[in-house]
C-alpha cells in the first residue's frame, strides 16, 4: 500500500471511529468544513486553492495532501496548484519548504493514479 492509499486509510479509519462517538459538536464542525467548500461565490476549485494554501501556511501535511487530492479531482493543473503553493510560501516564509517539497511529492504521486484511483482516496 502506498503513502496515499495509507493516507486515505487511516482518514476514513479514523473518521468513522471519531464520528462514532456521536458528539455533536464535532458533527457541527465536520457539517460546516464540509459545507464551507461548496460551490457558492467562489467555485469549488478556488475553495480548494485557499485550503491548500492556507494549510500550507498551517503546515498541516495532512491538510495539503487532502486539498491537493481535491484540487487534482476537480481538474487543477499542476501550474495552478503551484501558484497556491507559491502564495503560501510567501506568507508561511521559508518553514514551509519542508512542506512545500512534500506538498509537490504528493501532486506527483496522485498524477500517478488512474481517476478511479484518484477518487476512491476520499471516498
């Protein structure tokens, strides 16, 4: 099993445990990060490009692998996502280049699946 799919199975792992303790704050919670990436003002594909950035920004490798798996399903080139990561670099400083370096390892290993691949990840 490779890093993303160990990634992903982890996340539902993990997911399914946490929401099964039924509190509803963290219900709340996860209800509106899930919300708050719809479609609205600003399309989907924007709403990935500001989490990816700001995740970057937070160093949360978790965070930038999930938002560079988005931003590749919904069709992002790798030219765009670079410019997010070029505007999280400028405001993070150089302590995200740890970040940034496993944030460009992470595009090249999705642009490796296949799209079914690609979307059973988050699935």
């Amino acid at each position: 099993m490779g890093r993303l799919e160990q990634f992903a199975e982890f996340r539902r792992r993990m997911n399914e445990r946490i929401m099964g303790f039924g509190n509803l704050d963290t219900k709340r919670f996860w209800a509106l990060d899930s919300s708050v990436y719809r479609a609205g003002a600003l399309d989907e594909r924007v709403k990935e490009l500001l989490g990816l950035a700001t995740s970057l920004v937070l160093r949360c490798d978790d965070c930038v692998t999930y938002h560079i798996i988005r931003c590749i399903q919904l069709g992002l080139s790798d030219e765009e996502i670079l410019e997010a990561l070029n505007v999280a670099l400028v405001v993070g400083g150089s302590i995200t280049i740890p970040h940034l370096r496993r944030a460009v390892e992470t595009m090249d290993e999705c642009r490796k699946l296949s799209a079914e691949e690609l979307n059973s990840l988050l699935a």
